[in-house]
C-alpha cells in the first residue's frame, strides 16, 4: 500500500467513526512513514481536493473531503500492489513535538535546571498496561520486524549474524566517537587481529558481547546476569578498574553536556535495575520491550561506563527472543542520539527517544529482511544437524580431533553420519575468523587451527 493510499484509508476511518481529525504526526506513526513523507503527501492531497486542514502549528489536524476515494484494497490488482514503492524512511527528521522538546533541550546548559533521577519513571510504568512507545507504533514495528512461521528463539539474529556484527558494532562504537570507518572495521573483523588501539577494542568488545547475546539469550533468556555479561563483554580492556565489569557502580558518575545527575547509591541502583529488567521480562510486545530497556537502562546509568552501549545491545534481547528483526542503530547521528536520551535525562520525555527509535528500527527491519530473503529457506537437513556439526567442528578445532574422530564420538547411526561427514568437510573448508561466531568458536582458537593449516 502507498503512503497516500495509506493516508486516505486512515482518515476516511477517522470520518467513518466520527473520531477526532489527525495530525501529521499521528499519521506518520499510523502509516509508518516519515512525517516529511506524510507532509510532502497531505500537501498534495489537499492541493487535489481530498482532505482538509484546519488549525495552526500544533493544533493542525486533517479529514478527508467526501471528493476521496473509498479505501479498495481487497479489490486491487497484484500487479499494482506489486508495483508500490516500500514507505521512504529517508532522513531522520523530528516529530512536530520532538521538535518542541528539542528546542528546549538546545538552551543553554546554565539556563536549564539541574534534575535527578525520577524513580516513578520505571515504578509507575505497568507491563502490558503502560507503553512508552504508541501502542500502535509498536505493534506495527512488531508486525513488521517479526521472522514468519514458528522458529527457536535467536533464529533471526543467527541468520544474518554476519552483517548483524559489523552494522551494530560499527554503529554503537560510532556513537562513542570511534574513528574507524565501515570498511575499517569490516578488515578488523576479517583479520580477527586483537587490535592495540583503544577504538580496535572498542569495536572488538562488541563482536565480542553481541555473539555472546546469540549464544546466551536463547538458553537463559533477558535475566540481569546476562545484561553484566554484556556490560563486561563491552568493557573489558576499558575500564581501569575491572571489579567494575558487569557490576553495579560503586562510584559517583556525571554525564557530560546535560543537568542530569544519576543516583549514585548502590544499592539502590541494584534494586531499581532488577526492577527493570523484571518489567521488561513481562512486556509481551517485544518491539514495546526493547524500547523499555533501550531507555531505562540509559536513565538508570547502573554501571560505572558503557551504560548507552550496554542499553543499545539490551535493546536487541527481547527481539531476538521473539525472533524480531535485530536493531542496530544504523546511520543514526551522534547529537541526534545525545538529544533523544536528554529528553528522557532532563524531562522524562521519550518524544525524540520514540522518533529516533522508530526511524532507526525501520531501517534495520528493511536492510535484514532483505538478508533475510537472500539467505533463502533454511535447508531442512542442515538444521536438524545443526547442534551436531557445531559440535563435531568444536572438537576439530578446539580438540584437534580428526573429522571423522569427531563423527565418531557423536555417536550418530551410520546413516546420519553418511549425511554428516560431508556437511563437516564442507563446513571446515569454509571456517574463517569473520564467520567462527556461528559455531560459537572464539577468534583466538580458528586463528591457531589455521595457522596450524586446518587440521581434520
């Protein structure tokens, strides 16, 4: 469906029910396009006729005209519902009331008054009841971003783990202000090299905690100890103190650029990020989840450094448990990130958070269906086989176990180990260190069993 046709559909309803008019940012949420797509849009269907404007600046709200069509869709021809170009996520560009919010936030800093963390934020919220995103917004990103048919949970992310490294471990360090490109980071992961500079281990850590999530999520699920694996995973080699990794701070912190001063008792803290993570854990929409612990988690400020990276990869546990499309931030630009979690720092307003999220979570949904798709239907064999040939290539390389040494101790019938013997050998020609997270392998390991000229 177009956006204009999108557009028509939803205020003809509006009419039909006789409910309120619609602003443009309400529509931008419904259809889920850009607010300048719905405006460049509704500027030309008023111009044609078929809607209505009435109001000024926020109070701006549209109907349809009775010149507009009914909505037909059941009777649309395939070939041009086929022909319909995907909604344009463009350039990130705010909400008319992130756009207010944001205006505020760009006072200076001595003018905007000092705050603390308001605990009513998380103890107010009700899983299931309460949503910080729309409610619509999220079920309609939750719709979109979710793998069709009945899978284990992390199957999506598995399917298109490669890409998934690079684009959110170059996106996440980006926002720290890492200095390496794309493509330098692409070479970095390819060569597997340990990296002395702290941008490398930047980069690093977060291939690291990212195939630590694929691994982990599925057999333990969103559990606070799995968010301090990540955290510890994300800092090691960063933080002086490594007491420090995946622990509640001990320390007083303040965050730069804001008036925000975080609680600083740990034992409140503790309390209050358990709290969160249960309240994520009953969150039944997981697009409404991520969000949930994208945001608290940023607010909270539980650790000593690594809170935003540690939030941002949090996010992804509850879409990959249901098997959504990963979010990976790409694209995202630093100062629109900064502002986002200033809103919810300064105000307890998740307007740009809610904007930048729902941008940036439809992109990462069309950039992985696409991989989706190209990865085609898994082959039914191989994924009855999957547990056993990570095991039998673990015990090549990690063991240094001949191929069929390694069949052998599977203790398979000889017919499922005719099918596996040649899976195996295929598999080890193909085994390198920027694919070796698949089969759980650590980079250290491969590098030493290729150096050592593949044994097998």
């Amino acid at each position: 469906m177009t956006t204009r046709d999108h557009l028509l559909q939803l205020l003809r309803a509006q009419c039909q029910e006789n409910l309120p008019w619609l602003s443009s940012s309400e529509l931008a949420y419904r259809t889920g396009a850009s607010w300048s797509t719905v405006k460049r849009q509704l500027d030309a269907l008023r111009k044609a006729g078929l809607v209505l404007r009435e109001g000024q600046g926020r109070a701006t709200r549209y109907r349809v005209t009775d010149k507009a069509p009914a909505w037909a869709s059941a009777t649309t021809h395939v070939a041009t519902r086929l022909a319909e170009p995907t909604p344009d996520i463009g350039a990130m560009i705010w909400s008319e009331q992130g756009a207010e919010l944001l205006a505020k936030l760009r006072q200076p800093l001595a003018s905007r008054a000092p705050v603390g963390y308001q605990r009513s934020f998380v103890d107010t919220y009700v899983p299931n009841q309460s949503s910080l995103l729309p409610p619509a917004l999220a079920q309609t990103l939750a719709d979109e971003g979710r793998m069709q048919g009945q899978q284990p949970a992390g199957t999506y992310a598995r399917r298109v783990l490669e890409p998934l490294l690079l684009d959110l471990s170059w996106s996440s360090s980006r926002l720290e202000g890492n200095r390496y490109s794309l493509l330098a980071t692409q070479e970095l992961f390819k060569r597997g090299a340990a990296g002395t500079d702290l941008d490398a281990v930047m980069l690093l850590n977060h291939k690291a905690a990212i195939e630590f999530m694929i691994d982990a999520v599925p057999m333990h699920g969103l559990t606070p100890a799995v968010i301090g694996n990540l955290h510890a995973i994300l800092m090691q080699h960063l933080l002086p103190n490594t007491k420090s990794l995946g622990h509640i701070r001990q320390t007083v912190i303040n965050i730069g650029g804001t008036t925000y001063l975080p609680i600083q008792a740990p034992a409140l803290l503790q309390e209050i990020f358990d709290h969160i993570v249960e309240k994520a854990r009953l969150i039944k929409n997981p697009v409404e989840a991520a969000f949930f612990l994208w945001v608290n988690i940023a607010y909270l400020q539980p650790f000593e450094d690594g809170n935003k990276r540690a939030s941002r990869l949090s996010a992804n546990i509850p879409l990959m448990l249901y098997n959504c499309a990963p979010l990976s931030f790409l694209d995202v630009e630093a100062q629109d990130y900064a502002y986002a979690m200033m809103g919810v720092y300064e105000r307890g307003d998740v307007t740009l958070a809610v904007d930048l999220f729902a941008w940036s979570y439809r992109r990462s949904i069309r950039k992985y269906t696409i991989q989706l798709d190209a990865a085609g239907v898994p082959d039914p064999i191989r994924l009855r086989f999957r547990e056993k040939l990570n095991e039998a290539i673990s015990r090549v390389v990690r063991a240094r176990q001949t191929a069929d040494a390694a069949v052998a101790a599977l203790a398979l019938s000889e017919d499922d180990a005719h099918v596996l013997r040649p899976m195996l050998a295929e598999e080890l020609l193909l085994l390198d260190l920027y694919n070796c997270a698949r089969y759980r392998l650590p980079m250290e390991q491969v590098q030493e069993w290729l150096e050592a000229g593949r044994p097998q």
